[in-house]
C-alpha cells in the first residue's frame, strides 16, 4: 500500500508543479523567451496569498485570483515596455534581459520581506482523508485540483478564443499572423500577461503547501524548465503532462534515493528523453 501513498503524492505535487509550468512554457513557446523572471513572479504570488491570508483574512484558494490579476498585469506591462523592445533578438540578449530582470526583482523582494520563509498556516485546515493506509492532505488535493481547473480554462482559452486563435498564430508565422491584421506586439504581450498570471496563481496555491522565500524562485525555475521540456515547449497538455511526470519522479526519487537528489533524477530523465524525443513528449516536431 505504500505503493500508492507515493503515487498520490507525486500526482499531488505534480499538479502544483504543472500549474507552474505552464506559463513559462507558452512564453517560451509562443515569445521564443527563456523567461528568467518566472521563478520570482512565483514567489510573489506566493506572498500575495500569504499577506492576503495573515492580513485580509482571505484564504489562498480565493487570493489565487488576485495574484493571477497583479502578476497578470505586472507581466503585461513588463512585456510591453521592455521586452518587446529586444523580442525580434537572438535567444541570449532576451535571456540576459530577463535574468538583469529577475536579480532587480529578486533584490527587491529581498528587502522587501527579508530571506525568511514564510508559509501559510490555515486556521481551519481540511484536515486528512484517509482511504485504507493512504493518506491524502486535503489543502494540497485541492490546491492540486484548482492548479487543473486553472490549466483547462487556459487550454479552452487558448482553443475556443479570438485572442488564443492570435496567440497560436503568431506562435507558428509571427510574419503570416502580421500579414493577416494580427497585432504581433499585443499578442505577444498578453501571451506574456497569461504566463504570469498563471504564476502569480500557482505561487498562492503554493504558499498553503511549501514554505515560501525569495530564495525559492530559482527552484521553481528549474523544475519549470524541466518540465517544459518533458512535456514540450508551448504545449499546455505537454506541461500539464509533464508536471505529472515530474511530481512522480520527485516522490519516488525520494523514497529510493534521497530528497536531496529527487531533482537530480529529473534532470537525468530530461537529458535521456533529449536524446530520444527532443521536442518532449507532446511539443510539435522541428519548432
């Protein structure tokens, strides 16, 4: 039975690690940004849910819409104003653009609420469900639910709207999409504001699960990157797919060797399925 305690903890964590992802991957996708600043507009989400929660009173599951609305707009502005000033350069001058980003914003939240982790401590917790020996942590199930719920609204967005239809388009011809009325520079920009409210959203589902620090946006910049490439660049099922992937790895690495090294067997899966299937498991061949 504790075969399955690991693999509802893996599918768990992999939820929350999905909804990470899946805003850096259509920035990546769509922008052909590495976009460096995601782990800390993470972490800001994160925090929103954690003030909002010690001095509003509002939970984190609800705060999940503020903070999907502030580093939404935040990423729009940030897109518009200084991104898309270099977006048509190589891959090394927008990586380098939002790294210098990433320490400004890094820095700050360093000053701003110190190195300390912090972590959201519910008053009236859902308590623990207990199926046979399985034990399932109820705040986290649901965090994990909401992550799926927050993926499946921008799949539908991404397929059944105009601005979706837009972002696809300028994803594969950003030239063919100009040609046809399609504003290259908007697009880009709400792309950008989508992966970061995606962000600002799993951070605050995230603060009720992890402890949470300024130090934390470079892990979960790395676990993004991860899975994005497991499951493929621009892809929103590969993310969501991925995620799950990666939450397994993480769980049964665990167990078998060390948490220290969970990331590491990642990281090794990773370079194995580069060599076999370098557009991840659901990205599209050759883009």
């Amino acid at each position: 039975m504790i075969f399955f305690q690991y693999l509802v903890n893996g599918l768990i964590l992999g939820g929350l690690y999905a909804c990470i992802a899946t805003g850096f991957s259509l920035v990546w996708g769509v922008l052909s940004i590495i976009n460096i600043l995601h782990g800390s507009f993470i972490v800001l989400g994160a925090y929103i849910g954690i003030f909002s929660y010690t001095m509003l009173g509002i939970h984190p599951f609800v705060s999940v819409i503020t903070a999907g609305i502030v580093l939404g707009a935040l990423g729009y502005v940030v897109q518009l104003g200084i991104i898309n000033r270099v977006v048509a350069q190589s891959v090394l001058v927008t990586l380098i653009l939002t790294f210098g980003l990433e320490l400004m914003m890094n820095n700050a939240m360093l000053v701003a609420f110190t190195a300390d982790y912090r972590k959201v401590i519910l008053e009236k917790s859902l308590g623990v469900l207990e199926i046979g020996n399985v034990f399932i942590a109820m705040d986290r199930a649901v965090a994990t639910v909401i992550a799926f719920v927050l993926i499946f609204l921008l799949w539908l967005l991404m397929r059944l709207t105009s601005i979706g239809r837009a972002i696809v388009a300028v994803r594969f011809d950003r030239e063919a999409a100009s040609l046809m009325g399609i504003d290259v520079k908007k697009t880009y920009a709400i792309t950008f504001a989508l992966g970061g409210a995606m962000a600002g959203a799993a951070g605050s589902l995230m603060s009720v699960s992890f402890p949470i620090s300024p130090l934390s946006g470079p892990l979960f910049l790395s676990k993004a990157f991860v899975i994005c490439i497991l499951g493929g660049v621009g892809s929103v099922p590969g993310a969501a797919l991925g995620g799950l992937i990666f939450g397994m790895l993480e769980s049964f690495g665990a167990v078998f060797f060390g948490a220290e090294y969970a990331l590491t067997l990642a990281f090794i899966v990773l370079i194995i399925l580069l060599l076999v299937r370098p557009h991840g498991l659901l990205g599209v061949k050759g883009f």
